[in-house]
C-alpha cells in the first residue's frame, strides 16, 4: 500500500488506518496528478469506502487515463472507430467566426455556405448540407424527402453498419414506409419498377445502401445507380464511405489497387443518383459528420426540415470539414494524415520499422532479438473496403504485450495475432517513432 504524500491525517498504519483520513486532505496530497479537485475528491473518497486509503493515488491515475488523449494507433486500423476513425490535426482559432453571417452584406448567413458549398464543389454536386454523422445525414434525408412515403429498398441491403446503424430502423425513425423488393442475394430491375408501378403506391425514393462493412458473394445481383434513375423516382445513396472520387486525383499515383470497386461521390452522382450521403471521417479523411450532397432542391429541402437544426454540426467541425474540402479543391487531399498513412509505400515502413529496432536497443541498452522486422496487412476500417488489406510492415514482440504499450503515456494501442504483438507503422504518424520506441523498450524491459 503506498502512502498518500505530505498527508498526515490519512496516514495509514499497515493495513488499517489508525483514525479516518480526511478525504480533502488525502485529495489535496493527489494533486500532482493534474485532475481538478472535484475528481481528486472522488478517488480519494472511492479509495476510503473501500477501506484502502493508500489506492487513492492509484484510483486518481485511472480516471487521469480515462480522460479524452491522443493515443498511438499502432493497430495498423487506418480508420479505427475506437480510436476516433481518420486522424486530423486542426488548428482552432479561439475567436468568434462569420459562421452564420454573410459578410458581404451583413445579413445572416448559412452555416452551409462554407464547408457543405465546398464539398458540392469538389464532388462534383449541385449542393451539399452537413450534418453531425453519416447516420444522422441518412436519417435527414429519408425524413426531408419521403416521410409518410414509401421507399423502395432492395432486401440484400436491409443491413446493420455498425454501432447500431440499422437501415431499416433508421428509415423506421426517418417516418418513411419501407418498401423491400427481391432477395438477400439477388434484386433485379423488375423488382423496383413493380414496387414503384404498383397499385396505391407512392414511392418518394429509391433508396441504394453501399455494402460498406460486409459482402454477399456467389449468385448475386443488384441494381446499379444508373438502372434505378431510368425509373422516376429520385435516388437516394447511402454511400457511407466518402470516397469522393474514384480517380483520386489528388494521389500523385493515382487510386491505389486495394480501392478498386470502391464507388466515388462523383461518379454515383454522374450516373444519376439525386442524393449521395456518406460520412466525414471514413475515406473523405475528415472530422466526424455527415454529408448530404446532390440535386439542390432535394438539399434544400434537407436544410430546411427541422431535424435539420438538430443534427447541425458546430464551428469547430465545419472549420475542419472546410480545411478538408479546399484540399480536396487544391489537389492536396493526399496530404491529408489518412491518405499519407494510407499510401506511405511499404519500404518506407520496413526502414522506419528497421530504424525503430535501433531505437530500442539504444534505449534498453542491449539488443533485442525478440523485436522482429514483420511484413504485415493493414485494414481500412471504419466500416470501409471489409476484407480489403493494404499491405504493411511494422514491429513483432512475443506474446500479448498490449497492456503494457497502452499503459505508455501516451497510450500505444497494438494488436495481436498468432501469439505475438504487432504494431503496424502505417497508422503511426512518423512524428510519434519515437513514442513508440520508447514504449517498446518499457513493454520490452525487465
Ligand atoms: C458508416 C456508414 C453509415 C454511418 O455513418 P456514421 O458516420 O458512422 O454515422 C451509414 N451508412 C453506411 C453505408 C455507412 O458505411
């Protein structure tokens, strides 16, 4: 049991304190932690219930390690929901903004004109409305554009993304009545154009879902973007990902191999789509939010709806969304942290990894044969491209040393496989190598 510092009303006499500590005084010896002393007070009172004054400082470290922090993603998870899904750094102004002031003529203006403008712009969109998630975008536009209407989906695309994401709940929440047409692994034309042709139907969209986090393989079949706008109804896509454009012309190489089939903003709006929502922090690379971009009476109309207000995102996301459009605009989207990390060539991370060996010798002061150079396979993530591996390299230790690495401040998070630990250098930013071999040789050392 350690004894809580320069705090003689708690001192502790082995295992039994002589009298009750005080709990200000034991949360005021806890101060170099850094907590305010509201949060003190409760480890030290949670420390005392428990008849173990001595844990306190313990107990205040753990709700320390609790807080919002940066981490190392070592997972080699490029989109980690976890760990907060793309990485971006932002600076924020601390000041006031025109968020919703027209300075041209000092009117009120829309907190659309900015980012949501920017990305109609570089989709390819008429217009663009942002809101807080791609879950609530979805919601917004089956409400904006179908509620107390139908919505032809197909069966194989009734899904649940993920954290609770449940097409045909949202759709339920939205107000719009589902329509489901064919079979889980086959939907075909036909099957939407009797839905939308039937008798006392009042279809208001036709709504495509991407398989974003699973795939039907085998005898399958669906209904391209294209086929469903030869039939009236507007389309609505649910693209998830936000790939904005499958050329990546902001790549100097061009798409990489492992985004092949993945479908663009701009080329499902070029094939007829009337909305297109997908989310922010997936393969856009931008903070949390949501985007709905397409024909701008049906964006309009989102704008408008009520929920609207609800869902609307703040400044500091709109400011980071609108950094994350103008380089879009400017053809530096790959310089965005998630398109660096995602197309950093794997030599460049054998060397790091090569490097990093070093680096723990030197810190352990011997070498470290059980710290291996592996070749190894990232994932995308996020709900994005399931199965797709973006080969990686990076560093094996024996055993399951996860525990120890997120213990580092700050927190590494590895994961493991085949009875090693692996952390993938491709989501470590090259800023934070020296993090990790620092937290490598703690995880490594006696
Ligand atoms: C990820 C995803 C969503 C949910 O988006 P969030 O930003 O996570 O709320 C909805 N639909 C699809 C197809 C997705 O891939």
């Amino acid at each position: 049991m350690r004894e809580p510092d320069g705090n003689d009303e708690a001192a502790v006499d082995g295992a039994r304190p002589s009298r009750p500590p005080s709990i200000d005084a034991l949360a005021r010896s806890l101060a170099g932690s850094g907590l305010p002393h509201p949060l003190l007070v409760d480890a030290a009172r949670e420390a005392v219930d428990a008849g173990d004054p001595g844990s306190a400082r313990d107990r205040a470290e753990a709700r320390a390690r609790r807080l919002l922090q940066p981490v190392v993603n070592a997972t080699g998870v490029l989109l980690h929901t976890n760990l907060g899904r793309a990485p971006l750094a932002v600076e924020t102004p601390g000041g006031y903004s025109n968020l919703e002031l027209d300075l041209a003529t000092g009117e009120r203006g829309s907190r659309h004109a900015h980012a949501g403008a920017l990305l109609a712009r570089a989709a390819g969109a008429e217009e663009a409305v942002v809101v807080n998630n791609g879950a609530a975008a979805v919601l917004l536009a089956l409400a904006a554009v179908a509620r107390d209407r139908d919505v032809v989906v197909s069966r194989g695309e009734l899904v649940e993304i993920g954290g609770g994401f449940r097409v045909p709940e949202v759709m339920a929440t939205s107000g719009c009545r589902l329509v489901e047409v064919g079979t889980t692994n086959r939907t075909r034309l036909a099957d939407v154009r009797a839905a939308v042709e039937a008798p006392g139907a009042d279809v208001a969209a036709l709504l495509k879902v991407h398989q974003s986090n699973y795939r039907i393989v085998g005898f399958t079949g669906s209904v391209a973007v294209a086929e469903l706008a030869t039939l009236g109804p507007p389309v609505v896509v649910d693209l998830g990902s936000g790939l904005l454009d499958e050329a990546c012309p902001w790549l100097p190489g061009g798409p990489p191999p492992w985004l092949t089939g993945e479908p663009g903003v701009r080329q499902t709006l070029d094939a007829g789509a009337d909305l297109v929502v997908f989310s922010g922090d997936k393969l856009l690379g931008g903070p949390q939010a949501g985007v709905i971009a397409g024909r701008a009476d049906l964006v309009a109309a989102c704008a408008r709806h009520p929920l609207a207000r609800a869902l609307r995102p703040g400044g500091l996301v709109l400011g980071a969304l609108q950094g994350v459009a103008l380089a879009y605009l400017r053809r530096t989207a790959g310089e965005l942290p998630f398109w660096r990390m995602a197309t950093t060539p794997v030599v460049e991370l054998r060397d790091r990894a090569e490097r990093l060996v070093v680096a723990v010798a030197e810190r352990v002061g011997a070498a470290v044969p059980e710290l291996q150079v592996v070749d190894c396979a990232s994932l995308t993530g996020g709900g994005t491209l399931p199965e797709v591996e973006v080969p990686s390299a990076g560093l094996a230790l024996p055993g399951d040393r996860r525990a120890a690495l997120r213990a580092w401040a700050p927190p590494v998070v590895a994961r493991v496989g085949e009875g090693l630990t692996i952390c993938d250098l491709r989501t470590v930013a090259p800023a934070d190598d020296d993090v990790l071999a620092d937290a490598l040789a703690h995880a490594l050392g006696p």
